[in-house]
C-alpha cells in the first residue's frame, strides 16, 4: 500500500492477524461503536494482516522461536503505510509494546492499559479484577504491571481452571469450534466467586467468544471494545451513545 494513499482525519494501523477471528470482530466494533451516519464519518484504518507471526504464548512457554521481530517490523510497515498511531487487537503481542514503540515514530496504543482503564470506569471505586487470559499473558506480568501502575489488585483463576481457560482459547475458539455458552459463564463466575468485582477478558479470543454468545453481563469488561473505543478516540470520532 503507498504511503501516499489519502486518507480522512487520523488513520489508525492495525497490526492484525494474530488471531484473524479477533481482528475481525475488532473491525466490526470500531464500526458498531463509531457514531456515524455515513461512509466519511468512520475510522480510516489501514488492516496489516499477519497470521503468521509466531504464536506469542507459544514463545513465552518455550515452545516457539520469538515473533519480536515480525512485531516490530509490523509496526514500521503500518508507519510506512501512513498509519498515525498503531493498534494491537491481541493482549499477548502487547508483552513487546515497548519494542515496537521504540522502532517507530508514531503512538502504539496498549490494549492492556485500555482494558484496565475500562474496568475503572466500568465499576467506579474497583479494587479487584479478575482476568481471563493466556498463559503467556499472565506469565508476562502485563495485567499485573497495569494493574499495579492503575491501584488495583488482580484476581486470577486456580490452576484446573486456567487450563479450561486454555482450552476454550485454543481448543475452541482458535479452532473455529463451537463453546457452549456454560462454559463461558463459569469462567467468569469462578473470579467472581474468588472476589473480583469486575473480570477483564484479556485475550482476544474470548472476545470473539462473547460476541459470538452476546454474552452480556454488567461485570465483565471487554479487551476488544477497550482497544476499539481507544482507536475511535484516538482518531477523533465521537463514540456512539
């Protein structure tokens, strides 16, 4: 794509294709979020779709060589591009934010913080929040470095239930196979029983997961939306409702 292409207002990169399910639903969100009557009152975003990069869980557990280097390349493309500020709809990628911010000029946004930030708002006064994640992710201290910088403690799930967290992520969602909507309730009433006040879904895929369900529930606090309502805001649009 040149980097001459026109745009309108702030275009948004999105390093995609981590888990091409997420990125989907994160396109769909920027859109459902967007206040918008027609075509030139969204977001321009330029997609970089990148399924191959090394599973980033995968590395953190020893299992795969390191997707740094495609991360960060990504990044300089999507600057190459046009793209005036970067955003990651995968919570594992952001172990590297820091690489990827320094290897270019323009803003990368932290879908990690924009969660964090969201369960604030979400329940005024938070103290604890649970959060459903990869191992990768929680093994690389991302949530609890946010949460330690944002005043909150996190709760996370015993060890029989973060391999079914594993399980539903990779073995279904990931997968492309279906997961009854049972499953997902009791992941979350587990952290809530366990005493979060709100529970996070710090991965991707269980976004996808939710939306696929409409999984409503007052609680629980989306990564996909954080990050969606971050590029909205960041591009200059106003948020729908």
């Amino acid at each position: 794509m040149s980097p001459e292409v026109p745009v309108h207002g702030e275009p948004g990169g999105v390093l995609g294709g981590l888990g091409p399910a997420a990125t989907v639903h994160y396109l769909r969100r920027v859109i459902e979020l967007t206040d918008a009557s027609r075509d030139q009152d969204h977001v321009d975003l330029l997609v970089w779709q990148h399924g191959s990069v090394p599973d980033r869980t995968g590395f953190l557990r020893g299992e795969n060589e390191s997707p740094e280097a495609m991360l960060v390349a990504d990044a300089q493309a999507l600057e190459r591009a046009g793209a005036t500020f970067v955003a990651i709809p995968c919570n594992t990628a952001l172990v590297w934010v820091e690489q990827m911010r320094a290897s270019v000029g323009i803003e990368v946004l932290d879908t990690v913080d924009e969660t964090v930030l969201a369960a604030q708002q979400a329940v005024p006064g938070l103290r604890r929040l649970g959060v459903l994640a990869t191992d990768g992710t929680l093994s690389a201290g991302t949530y609890a470095a946010s949460a330690k910088r944002l005043g909150v403690d996190l709760v996370l799930p015993d060890a029989e239930v973060q391999r079914e967290v594993m399980a539903v992520i990779y073995d279904g969602v990931k997968a492309g196979r279906p997961v009854p909507r049972e499953r997902f309730d009791a992941l979350v009433t587990h952290l809530l029983e366990r005493g979060a006040e709100a529970v996070a879904l710090g991965c991707t895929e269980l976004s996808v997961l939710r939306g696929e369900l409409r999984a409503e529930h007052p609680l629980v606090v989306d990564s996909i939306d954080a990050v969606a309502v971050a590029t909205i805001r960041r591009a200059g649009r106003p948020l729908r409702g």
